[in-house]
C-alpha cells in the first residue's frame, strides 16, 4: 500500500491535490424558534422535516448531484467496487431448521442474489428445492423476506416482506405442501410476526396511515388481531388493545401446543408487561404475568402448564424461569437456569430436545454456550467455540438434531451439527471467500480506561503484519444504547479495510448490555455522556497505545451509534479525520414526534420530561452543537434513505443543512440519500456494496490513501 494524493481535478479539487470548499445547495430555512421550559431552541431547518415537499425534494436531487460528483471524482471508487463485489460473491447458508411439516428449511444465497433464498429439503443431505425466492418479488430486490411462521399443522406457511427497508410489514400466506398463493394478504402490520392458532393466526397492526405521511407520521394504538383464513382484512377481529396507551407496543405469541397466547406489551420502559390467556377454555380471562414495563420478558414455551420464561425479574443479567400458568406469582416462580454468580449475561436460550435446553452467555462481550438440564441445576457441558464470536441455535422440543453457526471478525458463519449426548460438535458447511486467509489476521481484545474511571472492553482486528507505529488507518465502530450487545460477527465487507493495512476496532461502550441492565443504564437518560467519552476514551487509546494518529482515524456508526458519531464529532472534532453518521438520531429535542421515535424515551429522555432533561438533551444533540467559529471538523459523510421510517431521514437532512452553513473548515461535510431504502434491514447485497464503495471512497480519499488491493 502505498500513499496516495489526487491532482489536477478541476471541479472539485485544487491541482495541487487539496482539496477546495465545496458550494453545498442552499437548503429550505425558515425562522423557526421554539422555548423548551424557557431555553430557546433554534430549528433553522424545521422545513426539511416534511420530506415530500417540493423544496426539500429538490435539496435532496441537489445533495445527491454533489456528494455524487465528488464521489465520481475519486479515481479508485470503480476499483473499491470490483473488489467489494468479489469480497461478496461467496456461498453463505443459514442454520436448518425443521419444521412442522417434518421438511428442514434454510435461507442461501450464491454469493449473486440481492436477497438470500429459502429451500427447503426432506431430510439432510437431500436435494433442495426453492421454497421462497424474494429476490422474484421485485426487480431491484428492494422487497425483503423477513419472517416465516409455519402453522401447527404444517399445511400453511404465513410469511411477512418489507418494501424499500420499510419497518411497514405485509402478511402473505402459502399451501405448504404446493408452494400455492393462498387470498390472504395483510397490510399496515407492524413489528409483528404471524402467531398461529387454528386455521387462522394473530397479528399486530395499526390503521391505515395517511397518504404521503406512511413515513413519517407518529405511529399510535398498535393492536393485536386474529385473522381467519379466507376471509379479507376488513373482516379481522381485534383481540388486545389498549385506547388509553396508544404509545404501547402490542406483540402476540403462541405456545408450540396453541394452548396459550402471549401478549407482550413494550414501548415506554425498557422491557415488556407480559399478559397470558388459555386458549382451552371459551371466555377465559387475561392474566397478568409480569406487570410494568421494567424488565425483559420472552416466553420460551409451555410445557403440560408450565411456563419457561427468560426474564431480567430478579436478575439484572437474565434468568430462566419456571412458572405455573395456575399460580402465576412471581414468589412462585423457580429458577431453571438462575443468574450467573460468574458475571455472565444469559442472552439466549433454546430446547434441545424434550428434557434438555441450551444456553449462550455473554462473557466481555463474546458468547458462550452451555447445555442444562430442563429441570435445572448446574450445566452439564460446555459447547466449545474457537475463538471470540458469537453463536446462533436451531433446536427445539421436538428436534431430532441440533445445528448452530458460529462466526467472527474474520472467520465467515460456519454451521456445526451437535450431539448433545456425547457433546461433540461436527462442521455441517463451512464458507470459503476466495483470496481471503483469516490465519493472516489477528483479533485481541483490550480494555481502556474511560474518563470516570470505568474499564471499557474493545476489540481489535488487524492483519498480523501491522504494527503500532502509528501510520496505521483506524475504523473505530461503536454504538452505546438500548441494551444492544456488540459481539464479535463477520462482515465481508470489512475485508477491504483490513487488508489494506486498516485496522478496525469495536468498542463495546456503556448504554449496551455486556455486563447486564447496570451497564445498560450507566449509558442512559442523565448518563448518557459516559457513552460519548467511552467512544471518546476508545479513540485516544487507539491514538496513545501508538497503533494511528488522528489523521487516520475513522469513526463510525449508525442510528444510535449515529447519534454517538455526531455527539463525539462535536465534542473532540480534533480527534477524527473522518466521521460517518449513518441514519443518524440528530435532533434530540423533537426525536418523539416521528414515527416509533417516542419509543426511544426510555433510553434518552423526552424534552417535554423536565427543565434538567431537556437542558441534557440540547447539550448534546448533534444538530444544536455544531460549532460555527472556524473549528475545524473532520470530513463527514451523512447517510440515510427515503424509506427509513425508524429514524426519518428529516434527522440527518437537518444534521447536514447545519454543517454546510457553519464554519468548521474546508473538510467535505456531503450527505449521501439512497432511494427505495430503509433504516437497513432488507437491504440489497447490491446496495449495500454500492453504499460501502462510496464510505471507503470517501474515508480514504479523505485519510490520503489509495487503497492497493482495488487496483
């Protein structure tokens, strides 16, 4: 690898090779002023919050015209292409699962699909056949596949697609057995699944938005619904809701047996209320299992009236319980799996067989997994993984076999089938990306020091070459909220980085769940800076322990982390070359207005709280703390997209139009809008290389490297 600097490009670059201020288009402005308990709160931007307007539609045609030709000015954008295509082309499967009509199915993609492919087969080893290809579902490939839900029966399959990245859900139905269509087709779902009971299943669902404001609008009174097959939406009864919340999430469940269904009910703490009705008996009344919002709750499966139950009730690092559906009391409940004396955050349980379950734990932020006893007690083994990464189960009550995948930084998902008697795992696939040793690479985990005192775990990854002598390009990746763990996983886009001398660090920072709902809280509300001095205190040690500079010093992260990415900027915009705020939330003082963003309100606090909240909030919201005195910041790339209606693109549109009008240096400060996208689920293989050609066009571009191996 070798430096690199760009000379003689007229239109956006100076002969000499640096770079001159961009004319950035002058962006819809109003003089919008509001009080928040008696602060003054400039909105200068307000009117890019309506996103199909006529002003703020031709804005963003003419931020895409520059942050387009300034990327096509970078002369290895093409090459950096080519090769995150070849890094992409690789055969990658998804764990077999066996379902109720006795058929194992799993997900594929060839390495060429825009969306992988559900097969399913009679037996292992037998020959597959296509099931449900969604890459037929649309020419771009903008339609995702996002849950499949088998009834009881095995007769019928619902599944559910989003359109454009869209959190909006569609419900379809199949004839299992012909792969047939069947009439039956919701709209207007939400965060919901397809919860079978009978010739027909449960749903959850909003009325209809209105026209033009599908994307923006606030979403309220999330109901849940029993459709019947063959009859139309119209006709669907709602089974739960709740007129006096209409900020409450509703989510319904069955047990395997269809004996009892489940309500969860979320959105205004950091866990779900959990309500149970008995199914056997016409005109049985609700009953309240665990009350509040306050702590996590997710039925595993009722066995002969007993319910398991993953809860954080009575462990701060989640247990598994045993409740009795007669007697549900929480003083009658029994440990099954109890807290870890150890330290370890219970994250995932699953059935392997009738009388035994699986376990994964989080130790610093890596997974392990134990097998137990259904009736509880000690673990009777541990299931050994190579390295630090992070492990998925396909199992169940009624499994003959037990598959899980294990990957991390550099090592693709390989899937391994388990024999939980004689604990011996075999390797079932394996992947293989053609010029990609991962014995060329090293992962280490380290532990700072953040600015209270407080001991931060990180990891980091490099090419066994690379040494600490400070010339090394660093990709600093974090996120900090709503108890998100960040465990070890693979991303093949990531190659490209490390192989061009980069290296990438992940630090696992407050407001995330490695160490359980403490160290979630410590990130949260009026804690909420120790998230940005852990990003902060990560970034120094990178700096201080010799591997980078801050001239090769990339930071990146998306929706919260896109929030910590523009906090941080502010902050210490002398630490960073390079800043990537992806579906960013920008605007701390109005985030609850859009869509689900009042679900957030347990995390960050509301400005309507308290005069204490709201002065925290405006002291930290990116969009209101930018400087405009002649700081100079590092180079920014905004991203989003027209369909994100999770974080509305309004964030960043504001976030950006602030930039370019302040003083903070000739760096480039471009927003990038993708069309027919969301917040970045579903999202394309061809558009998220095409979005990752333009990150690293612009992070080495703006960190004067040329990246060798996209030559």
């Amino acid at each position: 690898m070798k430096p690199y600097k760009l000379c003689a490009m007229a239109l956006i670059f100076t002969a000499c090779g640096k770079q001159a201020p961009l004319e950035y288009p002058a962006a819809p402005a109003d003089s919008t002023v509001y009080e928040a308990f008696g602060m003054e709160v400039i909105d200068t931007y307000r009117p890019l919050e309506n996103d199909t307007a006529a002003q703020t539609l031709e804005w963003v045609k003419a931020e895409n015209k520059l942050t387009q030709d300034y990327l096509g000015n970078i002369p290895f954008r093409e090459n950096i292409r080519a090769r995150l295509k070849q890094l992409n082309n690789y055969k990658r499967s998804g764990l077999p699962s066996k379902e109720n009509d006795g058929k194992y199915y799993f997900y594929e993609n060839d390495g060429t699909r825009n969306q992988s492919v559900l097969y399913r087969m009679d037996s292992i080893g037998a020959i597959p056949e296509v099931f449900i290809d969604p890459n037929t579902l649309s020419d771009d490939g903008t339609v995702a596949l996002t849950g499949v839900y088998q009834s009881r029966d095995g007769k019928y399959t619902a599944y559910t697609v989003s359109r454009s990245g869209s959190d909006w859900t569609e419900i379809f139905v199949l004839d299992t057995a012909t792969g047939e269509l069947l009439p039956d087709h919701i709209e207007w779902a939400k965060f919901t699944g397809a919860a079978w009971n009978g010739d027909g299943f449960y749903y959850s669902a909003y009325d209809r938005p209105e026209a033009g404001k599908e994307f923006s609008n606030a979403n309220e009174y999330h109901r849940v619904y029993y459709h019947k097959l063959g009859t139309p939406q119209s006709d669907d009864k709602v089974v739960f809701e709740n007129r006096q919340q209409p900020l409450f999430f509703h989510t319904a469940a069955t047990s395997h047996d269809e004996s009892t269904l489940f309500v969860m009910v979320g959105g205004q703490g950091h866990g779900d209320e959990l309500l149970a009705l008995d199914l056997t008996k016409p005109g049985a009344k609700w009953k309240t299992i665990v009350e509040g919002q306050d702590y996590t709750v997710e039925p595993l499966d009722v066995v002969d009236g007993k319910l398991y139950l993953f809860t954080s009730l009575g462990a701060q690092r989640n247990r598994l319980v045993s409740v009795d559906l007669a007697n549900p009391a929480v003083e009658n409940w029994v440990d099954v799996i109890p807290e870890d004396p150890d330290g370890g955050v219970l994250t995932s349980v699953d059935f392997a067989g009738p009388d035994r379950l699986i376990a994964v734990f989080d130790r610093d932020a890596s997974n392990h997994a134990y097998l137990f006893p259904l009736e509880g007690g000690k673990a009777i083994s541990e299931i050994e993984f190579p390295t630090y990464g992070t492990a998925a189960f396909s199992a169940g009550r009624d499994a003959d076999q037990v598959f899980y995948s294990f990957s991390s930084f550099v090592y693709p998902s390989a899937i391994y089938s388990y024999d939980a008697a004689t604990n011996e795992s075999k390797l079932y696939k394996s992947t293989d990306i053609e010029g990609f040793n991962p014995d060329d690479y090293v992962t280490e985990q380290v532990f700072y020091t953040s600015a209270d005192g407080t001991k931060v775990p990180m990891f980091v990854v490099r090419h066994k070459d690379v040494k600490p002598d400070g010339s090394n390009p660093v990709y600093l990746y974090g996120y900090g909220g709503f108890g998100v763990t960040l465990n070890p996983g693979f991303n093949a886009n990531r190659l490209l980085w490390l192989e061009n001398g980069g290296i990438y660090a992940q630090a696992n920072l407050r407001g995330g769940s490695e160490y359980g709902e403490s160290w979630h809280e410590a990130g949260t509300k009026l804690n909420k800076l120790n998230v940005f001095n852990d990003f902060i205190a990560a970034a120094e040690y990178m700096v201080g322990e010799g591997w980078t500079k801050p001239e090769l010093l990339t930071i990146e992260g998306g929706s919260n982390g896109g929030l910590l990415v523009g906090a941080t900027v502010n902050m210490r915009p002398d630490l960073f070359r390079v800043a990537i705020p992806r579906v960013g939330v920008m605007d701390m003082m109005r985030y609850h207005l859009f869509t689900i963003g009042w679900n957030w309100a347990h995390d960050y606090g509301t400005a309507d709280d308290s005069e204490e909240m709201a002065s925290y909030l405006l002291g930290y919201s990116p969009i209101h703390n930018i400087k405009n005195d002649g700081t100079p910041y590092p180079a920014i790339l905004v991203t989003t997209a027209d369909h994100d209606d999770r974080v509305v693109p309004a964030h960043s549109f504001k976030y950006a139009a602030t930039l370019q009008a302040s003083d903070t240096g000739d760096a480039p400060k471009l927003i990038r809008i993708d069309s027919n996208a969301g917040h970045g689920a579903g999202k394309p293989v061809s558009k998220v290389i095409d979005e990752y050609t333009d990150i690293y066009s612009f992070i080495f571009q703006n960190i004067d490297r040329e990246p060798a191996s996209a030559k």
